[in-house]
C-alpha cells in the first residue's frame, strides 16, 4: 500500500473488498462440498454410522480449499511475472553526500 503514488483509499477498498468476497466464495464452496458428500438421511444415523460420510464430506471440502488456494497462487505468480517496473523504479537511487566539508 505504501509503494503506490495515489489513490491509496481505493487500493485499500479494493483490497478488502476482494479480501472479503475470496472469503464468502472459498466458505461456500468449501461448504457445498461437504454437503453433497452427505447423504439425505444423515439426520436418522447414529454417530458412528454417520462418522465415515462427515470424514469423506471433510476431506471434499479440504480439497477443495486447497484448490482455491493453488489457483490463486498461480494467477499471484503469473501477475508478478508480467507486471512491469515503474519508471520511479528503473531511476538510480540517490547517493549520500557528504557532510559539507567542502
């Protein structure tokens, strides 16, 4: 945030608001996989009989974070390797000078 020159408050929304929206969308699907692993009458199943379903509807929803989360890494390493330098950056940086001695 601090590396752009303008702007900063809509960079910020940006941020949050797609923070926010990655949450909702990773939630639900992860939550619509471990539903349909379920069957109709988990309800009338005794723990132990229900166990290994609620195991499997886990393991759904636990792949399908990790998916999500892959993805998003491969379009953050993708972004990254075509986004261009600044021209502020390609500039040498300032040298120190001296105390003024003269």
């Amino acid at each position: 945030m601090n590396s752009l020159p303008q702007n900063r408050s809509f960079a910020a929304g940006m941020l949050e608001t797609t923070t926010q929206l990655g949450h909702t969308v990773g939630a639900t699907v992860a939550a619509t996989a471990m539903a349909l692993a379920l069957p109709a009458t988990i309800a009338v199943m005794s723990a132990t009989d229900a166990q290994p379903y609620y195991r499997q509807g886990f393991q759904y929803a636990a792949a399908a974070v990790v998916w999500i989360i892959i993805m998003g890494s491969v379009v953050a390493i993708f972004r990254k390797a075509t986004e261009k330098p600044l021209a502020s950056a390609a500039s040498p940086a300032p040298q120190p000078s001296g105390a003024g001695d003269g």
